[in-house]
C-alpha cells in the first residue's frame, strides 16, 4: 500500500525529528527533499528552519529557503529576521 503525500510527508518529518543530523547521510538527505512544504505546519516549519541554521551546506539551504518561501500560510516573518540578521554579521 503506497502512502499519500500527506502521509508521507508525515513520515518524513517524523524521520527529520529524530535522526541525528548528518548532511552526508543519503536517508537524511532524500527525507529533506522530500518534505512537501505546503503541508507544513508551524512546528514543523521551526524544525526546518533549526536544520537551516545548522547546515553549512550551501545547496540544502537554498532548497530549504526555496521550501519555506512557499509557506504563504505560516508567519515564517522571524525566521526572515534571523535569516537577514546571519546573513549581516
């Protein structure tokens, strides 16, 4: 039985919740692009946005930055913030 999006999309960020972060990690990888953006929600939303600030990979940062720039629904306004107060220093 194959999952629907939104289950999937469950799944993942069940995955992105517990694995230890490892930007080498083909699985920790694929769960990243994989995560449908439009069915996050708030809580989710701030675990990207952790994975964000702790990645040095420059390529996943855009995709994430991509991903939640979709997320009209969300106020992500502090992420912003944060993201243009990094970028400053």
């Amino acid at each position: 039985m194959s999952l629907n999006n939104q289950e999937l999309h469950k799944e993942l960020i069940k995955y992105l919740t517990t694995a230890p972060i490892r930007e080498n990690d083909p699985r920790f990888m694929s769960a990243l692009d994989d995560v449908v953006y439009e069915f996050l929600t708030k809580e989710e939303a701030d675990l990207i946005e952790i994975l964000y600030f702790k990645s040095r990979n420059a390529a996943w940062r855009s995709k994430i930055l991509r991903g939640l720039i979709q997320c009209k629904e969300l106020e992500l306004k502090d992420f912003f913030r944060k993201l243009i107060k990094k970028n400053d220093t």
